[in-house]
C-alpha cells in the first residue's frame, strides 16, 4: 500500500514536470490502474467545474467536456498511427490525462478563490498553457517540433469544439 501511494506521488510528480515542459512523455507511468485513476479523477474535476456554470448549463459543460477530450484523444491517437508510432499510444494517453488532471485541479483551485467568477484574462491563460502542454507532449511523442505539437494541439481543440458547438447550438447564444 505505502509502494501504490509513492508511486502514485511519483507519477504526479511526472505530470507536473510535463506541465512545466521539463518532463518526458515516454517516463510516465501508464498502468490501466493508473490511466483510470486519472480517468476517475478528471471526471471529478470537470463535475465539480460544472457545478461553477449557469443553471441549467452545467450538464452541457460536463458533457462537453467529454466530447472535447475524445476527440483530442481520438486525434492523439489517430496522429500516432499516421506516424507509425501507435505503440507510444498509452504513455502519450496517460501523459494527456495526467497534465489535464494537474491543471484542472489547479483551474478549479483558481476558481475557487476567484468565487467562481474566473476573470477571463486567468481563463486564457490556463488556455494556451495547456495548448502548450499538449504540444509538449505530441512534441515527444511524434516527434515533431514543440510548434508543429501546439497547431495540432490547437487544431484538435478546434475541430471538437464545433462538434460541440454542433450537438450544443445554445453555447452560441448569448446570455443575458
């Protein structure tokens, strides 16, 4: 048991390391244990984010969410077979997961102290930082240049954004 919880801080450390553009992609731990720790916890973040929308717009959030983390997940792994490499495919998947875990986390302590009323400068910023993790990650993993990783990275979140913006069509009203 005191292995599984060293482990389990190791790994984090790993994922924060990832996040900070230091850490290596083939280095993570990718374990099914702890792809759906990860999977568990991401879920957890992005409910209890949800929890911050309008009334109403919460399940839309959550699900959306999920939409826009399959296809980044579905364009990750698709980008992976393209090159041949699709057996980095779990280490880049619990690489994605894992940051995603770190800076949701982070997010939602940020939203907490905002009281729920993230300024939309912090919200940028939390954006492209995680563009540029996910480049980090498609930079190791592809390898390709970190710029090449980023305008994938910003394409996935592009193309699964109008998917959800397709199956979603009130995100685009505005509210009032």
């Amino acid at each position: 048991m005191l292995c599984d919880n060293l482990c389990m801080i190791k790994a984090f450390a790993q994922f924060w390391n990832l996040c900070i553009f230091r850490g290596e992609t083939a280095s993570v731990p990718a374990s099914n244990n702890v792809i759906a720790l990860l999977v568990v916890l991401l879920a957890i973040f992005v409910f209890i984010q949800s929890q911050f929308e309008e009334t109403g717009a919460g399940l839309h959030y959550f699900a959306s969410a999920l939409i826009v983390s399959g296809c980044v997940i579905g364009g990750i792994f698709l980008a992976l077979r393209l090159r041949e490499v699709a057996d980095r495919f779990r280490k880049t998947l619990s690489a994605y997961v894992g940051t995603l875990v770190i800076m949701d986390a982070l997010l939602l302590l940020a939203v907490g102290l905002s009281l729920g009323n993230l300024p939309t400068f912090v919200a940028t910023l939390f954006a492209f930082w995680r563009f540029g993790v996910v480049g980090w990650i498609l930079k190791q993993a592809l390898e390709l240049s970190w710029l090449v990783g980023v305008l994938i990275a910003f394409f996935l979140f592009f193309v699964s954004t109008l998917l959800v913006l397709s199956i979603f069509p009130a995100y685009l009203q505005p509210t009032t």
